[in-house]
C-alpha cells in the first residue's frame, strides 16, 4: 500500500491511485482518479490504533481501521475481515485458493471477488464480480489494507524463520516440521 496506481483492465486506464507520505510512511491516500477526490486516508499510529477517514462517510471523521475491517474468526479457526457496506456485509478471507477472496457474508461458496496471482507476464488483479462492482471502492481501499498486511507477514516470516516461526499458518497453509 504504498506509491502505486490501480489500473482498469479494459480499457487499460487509471482508476485509483495510491499515495504514500514518504517522510514518516505514516499516511497513505487512496484517491479515485476519475474524480480526481480522496476516496479513503489511512493513518497509521505506533501507539493508538490505526485510523481510516473517509470524506463522504461520517461526515469526514476519522474510525478506528479496526472498527471499519473488523477481524474475527470462522469456527474453522480461519480469521476474516468484514466490512459493513451500502450494500450489506461483506467479508475478506484468506486461505490456499486465494490468496485474498471478498464474500457476502453468509455465501462463503462464492467470492464476488478475489486476487488473481501474478506470473512474469501478467500482472496480479483484483477479479471482482457484477455484485463487487456495487462496492467497489470499499473493495479497493480493504484489499489494500489486507494485501498490505499479508506482505509484512510474509516479510516477518521470511526474515523469522526460526523455531518461533516454525509453525505458523500462513495464507491457509501449515508449515510443519
């Protein structure tokens, strides 16, 4: 979630675009570039809990992230992300058929969207349904968060990898001895 820009597949156009504060790497601005507005800023504290305001939602105050993408677990022990839309409640899980996927709460069968990986000649996507399409920036501004966190996690992981680490699940997969 730093300095980047999210592009339309067809045609090929900016859609948003994502500005890090490079002095402090504290603040990050998604902006929707068609409008050229700031759709969500991210704050993110070392001591208080991070923050997310948008401008056109609770008249520009800004929550607690973690009031907004509240985290929970599945009775399979599985953690999720929800976000409470125009549209209903939606929520993102992570596990070994993707990497991130955004269900409506209640129809964990069938992502409205999901991260399709990357490979040497294509860039990875976010593949959103007609349905996720209704809630698209929200898409957009938690996948970025999620995504975000899944990077330092796997970074963590990476740089651990010691006895601490050894088993720790990861993306749905279990890293056993």
């Amino acid at each position: 979630m730093k300095n980047t820009k999210i592009f339309n597949n067809q045609p090929a156009s900016p859609l948003y675009s994502v500005v890090t504060d490079i002095k402090s790497d504290k603040r990050t601005d998604i902006f929707d570039v068609r409008g050229n507005r700031l759709l969500a800023r991210v704050d993110r504290r070392d001591i208080l809990p991070d923050t997310i305001t948008f401008p056109n939602r609770n008249s520009g105050s800004s929550i607690h992230l973690s009031k907004w993408l509240q985290k929970s677990k599945l009775e399979d022990g599985h953690h999720i992300h929800s976000i409470e839309t125009a549209h209903g409640t939606y929520v993102w899980k992570s596990d070994a058929a993707y990497r991130l996927a955004l269900y409506r709460k209640g129809d964990m069968s069938n992502p409205v969207a999901h991260l399709q990986q990357g490979t040497r000649t294509q860039n990875f996507a976010v593949i959103m349904q007609e349905e996720a399409e209704l809630i698209r920036d929200d898409v957009i501004v938690s996948f970025l968060i999620l995504e975000q966190r899944l990077r330092i996690s796997e970074k963590h992981i990476v740089v651990g990898g010691g006895m601490f680490e050894q088993n720790r699940a990861v993306l749905g997969y279990v890293n056993t001895p």
